[in-house]
C-alpha cells in the first residue's frame, strides 16, 4: 500500500480502495492510517478474491470512474504503473496486464524458483504473444479494465483462479487483453514449503477447472471458425502446468531415445528450445536484480513439483480457497 501512495499521477485522478477480506491481521487500520478509502468483509462461506472484488466493486461508486485497476496489497508497484495503464486505455485497449514479478528482496529458493518462472513466462511468452498479435491473460494483481468490462467481471468469476476465467470470458468475447513490461507489479512469494504447497495446490486445482471448462471450446471455436487468437489461448491453458509440462517434455525426450531413432533429432531440438528459454530466463534474472545462487538447489524442489500439482491437478481441495501464509 506504500508504494501505491508514491505512484506518479494526479493526486485528482485516481482514487484507492482497500478490501480487508477475512483479515485479521489489521489491514483495515492501516489502509485508514494511509488515509486510503476501506471495506472490511467478512463472510466464511464466500472465500476467495472473486467474491472478494465482486462484493466490493457493488459497493464502490464506479459510475465516474474509466478504469478499475486491482492490485493485492502485499505487492509492489512501479511508479508509472497509472500511466503506462492510461496511454494503452487511450489506444483503445480495454483490458491491460502489467509484469508481474517477484519482490527482488527475496533471495530464497522458492522465491527465486518462482522469479525465474515468472520472468519466462511474462518476457519470453505473454509479452511476445501480444505483440504478434494474440491476448495476454489477466494474472489477478496489477490488471486494468475499462468500465465498460465491469458487468462482465460480476458475474460468476468465483472460481480459484478467478483471474484467468475473467481472461477468457473476455478473450471469447473479442476483447484483446494487452500486456506491458514498462510497468509492474512485485509480489511477496510464499519462503517455505508448507506456503508454497498451499499455494501450488490451490492454482493447479484452478487450471483443471479451466481445462475442463474452456479447453474443448476454444479449440473447437478455434478451429472450426479459424479463431488463431483462440488456439492459441487453448495451448497456453493446455501448458499453464508448467511442472506438468515439464516432466511431459523429459519422458517424451527419454521414450524417443528407445522407441524411434528417427524423433532423436526433433527430441533434442525441442531439448534445446527449452534450454534456452531457461538460459534467457536466467540471464535476465541476474538482469533484474536477483539472486542466482539458490537455483543449484532447484533439481532437488522436482519431487516436490511433481507431487503437489499432480494433487492439484486430482483436485486436492479443489473447492478450499486458502489463503497463503507469507513470512
């Protein structure tokens, strides 16, 4: 919340609203102290941001406003982020996704696992994909939407990955969802592995709900009307497991090693892509401003990769929005 009141716009132009959601740990009272505008809710049965923002966005007075920007308060955010939101919304985008990043402060192994994943994923796939013409996904924090999306966001983004539903109910719909790097938004990550865990579980769940949702559709829409741009968000769903993926693409590369001499050649070639999207990844890690060092210890989290999305995926409490404990 202190970086939002350091951000470079009009003081007249914007305005912050705080949700104390289930809180206990007195969000409420420091978003008064900052003299930021807050509504506490608590309801026991309702868990989760989605109901969160829907309860809160009905209570807000959003009829003269042009934008809603959503930001979790346990993040960061780059001083220019309102202005980087508004010259796109002059463009005529209705929805924009910033880079969401982890917080640099963070030298941990899961932090900077997690930092390496989510600099891969913004600079190397959602980044490339808007410019060539696709949609980027909105990733729950440091996300903007015009007003005129708000009736779309109210109605049932309920689920655990709210966020990504909310992306394709806008992507089915026509709306293309931009993506910027010259703004961002820096995210405190679980440091241990009982956080992480929760964490992992609760998002895997989420994509195997999407799976089984919007997976079949977009790939027959896609198709059979020559949608590009819904194909294309069909294999970024079907690869958004990237421990899944990863463990897919290793015993795909080992069964043509024994199977057909004649897939050696595209196996390493595959190999190699994906070795040198994890050599870029970790070039721009050092880049922004992160440790390398623990990432020598990251083959040994494999293990643990496999086993907590394989029960996300099973739908390990599937239908418990948890929140994560952060340190």
């Amino acid at each position: 919340m202190r970086s939002i009141s350091e951000i470079e716009y009009p003081g007249n132009r914007f305005r912050t609203a705080v949700v104390a959601d289930n809180c206990t740990d007195g969000t409420a009272n420091v978003a008064s102290s900052m003299g930021f505008e807050y509504l506490e809710r608590t309801d026991s049965e309702r868990k989760g941001k989605g109901y969160a923002l829907d309860w809160a966005l009905k209570r807000l007075r959003t009829d003269n406003v042009d934008a809603i920007v959503v930001i979790d308060a346990d993040s960061n955010v780059s001083r220019n982020i309102l202005t980087v939101f508004n010259s796109y919304l002059a463009c005529g985008f209705k929805a924009v996704q910033a880079a969401n990043l982890v917080d640099k402060n963070q030298d941990g192994l899961f932090p900077v696992v997690f930092a390496l994943g989510n600099l891969i994923a913004n600079y190397y796939v959602y980044y490339p994909k808007f410019k060539m013409g696709s949609s980027a996904f909105l990733l729950g924090t440091g996300m903007c939407f015009h007003r005129s999306l708000l009736h779309m966001y109210l109605h049932d983004s309920y689920s655990i990955s709210e966020d990504i539903e909310f992306s394709f109910r806008l992507i089915t719909s026509g709306v293309r969802i931009a993506f910027t790097t010259r703004a961002y938004v820096e995210t405190v990550y679980p440091e241990n592995i009982r956080a992480s865990s929760t964490q992992r579980i609760r998002w895997s769940s989420g994509t195997l709900t999407l799976l089984r949702k919007y997976l079949p559709f977009l790939f027959f829409r896609g198709i059979m009307d020559w949608h590009p741009v819904f194909i294309d968000t069909a294999f970024t769903l079907l690869s958004w497991s990237k421990p899944i993926i990863g463990i897919a693409f290793g015993l795909t590369l080992f069964l043509t090693l024994w199977i057909s001499s004649s897939l050696h050649i595209l196996a390493w070639v595959l190999f190699a892509a994906e070795l040198s999207y994890l050599c870029l990844g970790i070039l721009l890690l050092r880049r922004m401003g992160h440790s390398c060092r623990p990432l020598w210890k990251a083959p040994f989290l494999i293990p643990w990769f496999v086993v907590i999305t394989g029960l996300g995926l099973c739908g390990f409490r599937k239908q418990l929005w948890n929140r994560t404990d952060r340190e």
